[in-house]
C-alpha cells in the first residue's frame, strides 16, 4: 500500500522553496551574468597582460555558468560546471580551424564570443571558472536546501501535533 500523497498546497510549496523560487533563482543568476561581466571589463580596466588574460578566461567560463542557471535555475552545480566547461572548450578547439580568426576580423561580438587563436592555457582556466562557479553555487545549493530540511522538519512536527 502507498503511502498517501501530498497535498498539492504543500508539494507546491515544497518544490518552490527548494529551488528558492524558480523565478528568483533566475533573478539571481541574472544579476550574477551581470556582475561576472562587469568584473571581466573591471579587470580589463585595472590590468594588462597574463592576469586581464587569464582572468578573463575564468570569468568567460563563469559567465557561460550563470547563462546556464538564468536558463535552467534548478540546474544541480557539478552539471552546470560540466556545460559551461564543455562549452568553452569547445569554443576554444573550435579556433583551431580557423573560423573564429575569420569572424573575428569582420565583427567585434565574434572576437568576444568566439575569440581568434587557439592557446592551450586557456583550457585550464576555463576549468579555474568552471570550479569557481561550481564552488559558489554549491554552497549556496547547499545552505538553502539545509533551511528548507529544517524548515520542513519543523512544518512535519507542527502537523503532528494537531
């Protein structure tokens, strides 16, 4: 015999509280693609050469990390630094054939997205971003769904004492 469902008032509210909204987990990951991209033009302003470089590889990868959340907000962190690891390193192999340098020469938004040469560097500080993203998010995954088991073991304990 099954145990007796839920009652949709309490999934409902269940599944909106454990992703902290969907709505609001997307306002967040808006605000933070929006903040990763002004930190990639900060370091470009503040510094030259390997650290605006490097720097703005990890934030590239960073950025493709929240990309992922403003479209899919419950996407579970190890997969969302997986996608935007796999992302940018395709971007990256993808200049080996030339196509990026070719974009690049004719339009501004193609060199930012697509970049123009291939340097091996690069790959490991996509994987810095990825880790960064992954690192942050989980901990705030995981603070959350601590309040909601907690909040929900105190919502089970007021209903049974009823």
């Amino acid at each position: 015999m099954e145990p007796p469902a839920p009652a949709a008032e309490e999934t409902h509210e269940h599944r909106r509280s454990e992703a902290g909204g969907t709505g609001r987990g997307r306002a967040v990951a808006v605000i933070a693609a929006l903040l990763t991209v002004a930190a990639g033009l900060g370091i470009r302003a503040v510094a030259d050469g390997p650290v605006a470089k490097y720097g703005g590889d990890a934030l590239y990868t960073l950025l493709l990390y929240t990309l992922v959340l403003v479209a899919a907000p419950r996407t579970r962190p190890a997969f969302a630094a997986s996608v935007a690891l796999a992302a940018s390193w395709a971007v990256e192999f993808f200049q080996l054939t030339g196509v990026p340098a070719d974009l690049a020469a004719r339009s501004v938004l193609a060199r930012l997205v697509l970049g123009t040469s291939f340097n091996p560097p690069d790959l490991f500080w996509y994987a810095v971003g990825a880790g960064a993203g992954w690192a942050v998010h989980t901990a705030v995954y995981t603070s959350v769904h601590r309040a909601v088991r907690a909040s929900g073991g105190r919502r089970a304990q007021r209903s049974s004492r009823r």
